[in-house]
C-alpha cells in the first residue's frame, strides 16, 4: 500500500483551528469496493454540538490531508466520541 497511516494520523493531529474539535482521529487504510488503495478516517467529535456545515468542512479538511500525504482517496466518517467511550 502506498498509504502511511501514521503520518496522515500526525498531520491530522497537527492541525489547528479545526472547523469542530475532533478528540481523536482512527486511520485505517485498504482496498475500496473497485479494488483500489483507500483510506477510512473516522474523526470522533462530539457529534450533538458539531454544527452540520463544520461536519462538511472538516471533512473536506481531511480529504485534502490525505490526499496531499498519500495521493490516495479518503472515506472520511463521524462518529461521536461519546458513543464510542461507551463501548470500549
């Protein structure tokens, strides 16, 4: 694979002024549904007080980083901190 997972988690990480504060991001990378190298992002924000347009660019955000770090497309997906605290 092409994708470094560490270094895309490090410039997320790295970023400032996130349009919504993400508390942790989870890089995975792999093949998409045509066989091409991909890579998910889930960003864990505090879904309930992320305001939808924020979501939108954050997102956008993400794919810029990704592809600039990889060359590779990203799945990019939200999910809400709380609910994953509670099932870990």
């Amino acid at each position: 694979m092409v994708a470094d997972t560490a270094s895309i988690r490090s410039r997320l990480e790295g970023l400032q002024d996130l349009p919504t504060p993400v508390h942790s991001w989870v890089v995975e990378e792999g093949v998409d549904w045509t066989d091409d190298p991909a890579v998910w992002v889930w960003a864990l924000l505090d879904y309930d007080d992320a305001d939808k347009d924020a979501v939108f660019r954050l997102k956008d955000l993400v794919r810029e980083v990704v592809k600039d770090t990889s060359g590779l497309w990203a799945y990019v997906r939200i999910r809400d901190a709380n609910e994953t605290e509670a099932t870990a």
